[in-house]
C-alpha cells in the first residue's frame, strides 16, 4: 500500500500560469516532506522541503504547502516556465531514515 | 564538483549473470541508499547505509546485495540477476544531522536490461 501518492500521473499547463502538483499521505507520522525534479535520463534533484511544524515554505516562484488535518501537500509553481517541464516526486521521510516516494507527476509546460 | 557517481550508466546483461554497480560519492556523507524506478511506482528503496559498516533494508531488497566498506562507496550487487530487475537505478547520499537527514544528491541512474 502506497503511503505517498500522486494522483496525477500527468498535467499539462500554460506557461506563466500558476502549476499546482499535489501529493496525500498515509501516515501521519512523517514529519518532513521534500520535492523532488527529475529530467529524462538524469537522476531527482532537490527542490523545495517542509517541515510539519509550518504550513507554508517558499523559495522563489516554488511554494509548498502544507495541510496536517488532511494529510496533503501541494506544490505551486508561478508562473509556470517551459523548463519546468519535467516528472514531480513527492517524499517523506519516516522514523526508520527511508525515504518513501509517491509515483510522480509529469509536467508539461505548453507555450 | 560535489558528486554522486555511477557506474556503468547502461547495462544489458543475461539471467543468472552476478554484477555490480557502483556507486561513489565526494562529499563526505554518512547516508547512502539505492532505488529503483519503474513505470507508475515512484522510486523504492532498496538498500540504505547510515555509515561505514552499517546497512538496512529498504522496501524492495530482494535479489540485491549491498557493502559499504568506506565512506565514499555504496556498491549494488545482483548475485544472480532477473528479468523482474530490469529497471532504472538510482544512488543517493546525504548528511546525517542531529535529528534526522538533509536532502539527498542523486546519481545520474544505471539503466539495467536482463534478459
């Protein structure tokens, strides 16, 4: 059973609008969600992460959010640019230092 | 330059054949770990090493072997290779801080084929 999922194997956004990726979660143990970009033929890079104690953590045109209660986190990205086009994965660390995965999100930016 | 490295980046191999990827990093990290992507799973974990000596299972460990005899090198062995390891494979490293982990630093991924 999967404790991170992405919903959304693909979503498809105009440049310079707003991209919302988002991501739910099982276990209400994970204190620490990361995101990741993955290009074709390259390993994830590091994007943006949050800890459970805030609900919100911005870094330039990235925002995560993040909702407890119902165990749900988004990623916005504004506005959206055509290197963006890429796979999203969300992550979270659990209490035996693993990192658990969701499935990923494909991005497609569209001129 | 701040690395993790992989070798080989492309391998077909047979059923039953042993190989090794290895892994290597240059940042001094304590944490290293191996996944494996497939289509519409994500990347699962299949081994992980908090230090020098120190290995655990990840979720989907069976098939592979792990060593971690220095600080720098994660290898990842397949004793005996299967079709069901036909997959991408990913290294990670990360420093380990009071109370957790930083983020991990990706290798540029193995592409394995077993027929």
């Amino acid at each position: 059973d999967q404790q991170v999922k992405q919903n959304s194997p693909s979503l498809s956004v105009q440049e310079g609008r707003i991209s919302i990726l988002n991501c739910d979660y099982t276990n209400s143990m994970f204190d620490y969600f990361l995101w990741y970009k993955k290009y074709p033929a390259e390993g994830p890079t590091f994007l943006i992460s949050i800890s459970s104690i805030k609900d919100k953590n911005e870094d330039g045109r990235f925002t995560v959010f993040l909702n407890k209660s119902a165990k749900h986190l988004s990623l916005h990205i504004v506005p959206s640019q055509p290197g963006d086009s890429a796979v999203y994965f969300c992550a979270a660390w659990d209490s035996n230092y693993q990192l658990i995965w969701g499935a990923g999100t494909k991005l497609i930016i569209k001129p | 330059e701040a690395q993790v490295t992989q070798n080989p980046r492309y391998l077909i191999t047979v059923t039953g054949k042993k190989l090794t990827v290895t892994c290597s990093q240059n940042m001094n990290h304590e944490y290293m770990s191996w996944y494996r992507q497939d289509p519409g799973l994500g990347l699962r974990q299949i081994y992980y090493s908090m230090n020098v000596e120190v290995t655990d299972k990840g979720d989907v460990p069976e098939g592979y072997k792990v060593s971690r005899k220095e600080k720098r090198n994660f290898p990842l062995i397949l004793e005996s290779p299967s079709p069901n390891q036909t997959s991408l494979y990913f290294c990670a490293s990360s420093r380990t801080l009071a109370g957790g982990l930083e983020t991990q630093y990706f290798g540029p991924g193995t592409r394995l084929l077993v027929l």
